[in-house]
C-alpha cells in the first residue's frame, strides 16, 4: 500500500482581523494571491467566533481593535489552539506589544505599512510549514493503516509489534523534539529581526548587545540540552542489566516536560523510596513512556485545570511500586476491563497496541504486574514489581 501524497489536502485558508475597511479591501486582494480562501471579520470577538466556526489554517490581525482587541483575541485562541501560526500587523512599533505577541507564540510582527515583500516571505514560510505537518500527519495515518492491517497476524508476531511500537515511540518523540525547538528558534528569530530593527533604528547600544547575546546564548544552550536529552533516552541498550527505575523515568521526563508543559500537562515525580529491577533497559523505557503518552491522549479535546500526570515510586516488604496517575477525568467502567485488549483504544484511528505491549512486556519480560483503576476522577497505573515471585529477578533499596 503506497502513500499516496495527491491526496494531502493543499487548501489555505487565512482568518484576517481589522476594523478599517480600506485596508481590509486591499489587504484580501493581496493575501488571494497565496492562499486559497480568506475570512474577515471586524473585531476580534467576532474574529474568535470566526476562528471557531471555520479552523482556519493562519491568522493574521490587527492589535487595536474596538470591543475585543488583537492580544485579547490571541489569547483565547491560544487556550483552544496552541499550534496554529499567527501573523500580528500592528502600527504600533512597541516593545510590550512585541514582547506580549512573542508570549503569545505569535509566528510574526509585522510594521504597518506592511512592505508586500516581507508579508510574502513570512507566508511562504508559513505555508511550507503547514503543508510539510499535512504531509506527516496523512504518512503517520497511512503508517497506522498499514499497522491495522497486520495487527491479524498479532500472535506470530509478537516481538515485531514491540519493534514497531518502538518506531512509533520514536517518530512521536522526534515530532516533540521538533515542537520543542520551535519556540526558541522563533525567539531567536524575532531577537535576529528586533537586532536589525535596532541598528535601522541607529539605536544600538552596548547595554542592548550584552542583553542581545546572553539571551541568544541562553537560547541556544537550551537547543543543545534538548538534543542531549533526546540522545540520552535513546541511548542504543538491548542487554539484561540492573538499573535503578528512578533514573530512567527522570530521563523520559526530561525529554517530555517541556513539550507537555506547551499543553498545559505538568509532569510531577515523587520517588518515595527507589528500586532497581533487572531487565532491558529500553524495554522499560517503552512501559513507562505509552503510559505517560496515553495518559497524555486522554486530556486530548478536555478543557482541564491544572492538567497533570503524577508518577511515585515506592516500595512494601514485597515490591517495587510506579504509580502512573493523571486527572483526566477516569477510565470509563465499562472499558476498565478491556484496557490492555489490543483492539482498545479511544484515539480515532488508534489501533491499542501501547498499552497492550505495555502489559505483555511487563508481564512477560519482567515477570511483574500491573492493574489500572479510578481513583475518584483519576486513573491509576500501578506496576507492581514482585521480588518474591518465583523467576523474577527484580530487587528494591530503600534508598531516596
């Protein structure tokens, strides 16, 4: 089955905010130019029920505004939608305003009178962005198509579907990395421009250049501790060893804290007592990583405060306890049972096979347990190393 890229959905369509209809007029007849549809709308509460109403693929507005303005606008679609790009065009070169739109992930900034040349790159940029995510999400869909589709052949291939889940692993991890990346390099980008501006300006001073460079050099060591993090959970490690359960998990947080944080997911750890268990190292990696990513799943399309996934480490007189917990709203009753079947799952398009592996790997390669139930709206993961079941080569210290 060959993926077919004629059949990627190659529409734009752009929601443009203003409240002068002379620029209005003009600026549709522009932007018609690059995109395939344009929506207007002459403030930003009817621009927000717009952008509701119609998920366009850009914004592009105006700040000063009557009855809700730009900012306020952003903000609220921020909350619904925290990916979309958004193109600020303001007459106000201000610095606040600037400093508000780049809290606000706003892709770019844009001077009035916009120069047609710079509003032509910006959105070129911006297509081939869009365009390019298209393409990964219809070749990820066609990757779980294909997956569906052997999932018959599920009992001869059972140590396949543990490679193949670590490919997925992989493809989701290097699309977080990216997302990742994506706001300090825009930050750079927009000090790069603020830079230029500056110098156009003749207003360069060397207070400016020292602040310049430290928070260029800030942002860049933070790229380079995000790499480091992605190659070190992905150290190359298929040999049995002892390991201590704490390091692995504060690895695997390292690398998704940030990205879950931009959700608005916090990752809370409390390691009440660590312990070792013997095993493959990156076959435990998978367990800890689809529940944390399906926990992650679970507040998808959900508005919930204070989102947050919580992972404790403890031990009793007998085992090694993880305890996977997120407060998305629970299992329902009658999917609890079903949960590790590898035909469940809730995601359109899923085929369950995460939390399948997840109970075959922790069964069968590590000789433990593990049982899922509500905790009032929560649900629990508990893994549950046995040190006293007969094969199981598992041990815990008492060490915090």
């Amino acid at each position: 089955m060959l993926f077919d890229k004629t059949l990627i959905d190659k529409n734009i369509v752009v929601l443009y905010v203003e409240d002068e209809i002379g620029i209005v007029e003009e600026f549709v007849d522009i932007l018609n130019f690059f995109v395939d549809s344009v929506i207007t709308a002459r403030n930003g509460e009817e621009g927000y029920a717009k952008f509701l109403e119609f998920s366009p693929d850009i914004v592009i507005t105006d700040i000063q505004m009557p009855i809700l303005n730009g900012l306020e606008m952003i903000q609220k679609i921020r909350k619904t939608d925290k990916e979309i790009p958004i193109i600020v065009t303001s007459a106000f070169n201000d610095n606040d305003y600037l400093l508000q739109a780049i809290n606000l992930g706003v892709e770019y900034y844009l001077i009035k009178p916009v120069v047609l040349e710079k509003l032509e790159t910006k959105l070129k940029k911006i297509i081939k962005y869009i365009l390019q995510e298209r393409e990964i999400l219809a070749y990820k869909k066609h990757l779980e198509k294909k997956i569906a589709a052997e999932i018959s052949l599920r009992e001869t291939k059972e140590s396949l579907l543990i490679e193949q889940n670590k490919a997925a692993e992989i493809g989701i991890m290097v699309h977080i990395i990216a997302h990742q990346w994506r706001q300090p390099l825009h930050y750079l980008s927009l000090l790069i421009e603020d830079l230029a501006m500056e110098f156009d300006y003749q207003a360069l001073s060397k207070e400016y250049i020292k602040d310049f460079t430290k928070k260029g050099i800030n942002k860049v060591q933070f790229l380079s501790e995000t790499m480091d993090n992605f190659l070190n959970f992905y150290k190359s490690n298929t040999n049995k060893n002892r390991f201590n359960v704490d390091k692995v998990i504060k690895e695997i947080v390292a690398v998704l804290s940030m990205p879950f944080k931009s959700l608005g997911i916090d990752i809370e750890i409390n390691i009440k007592n660590n312990f070792s268990v013997y095993g493959i190292e990156n076959e435990f990696q998978q367990i800890i990583f689809n529940i944390i990513n399906n926990a992650k799943e679970a507040f998808s399309g959900k508005s919930i405060d204070n989102a947050k996934i919580y992972l404790e480490l403890d031990t009793n007189e007998n085992e090694g306890i993880i305890k996977i917990i997120d407060n998305a709203g629970g299992i329902d009753a009658d999917k609890i049972e079903t949960i590790f079947d590898i035909d469940y799952t809730t995601k359109i398009a899923g085929n369950g096979i995460g939390l399948y592996l997840v109970k075959k790997i922790i069964t069968e390669r590590f000789h433990s347990n593990i049982v899922v139930n509500n905790i009032d709206d929560k649900a629990c993961f508990t893994l549950l190393f046995d040190n006293k079941k007969e094969g199981s080569n598992n041990e815990y210290t008492n060490s915090r």
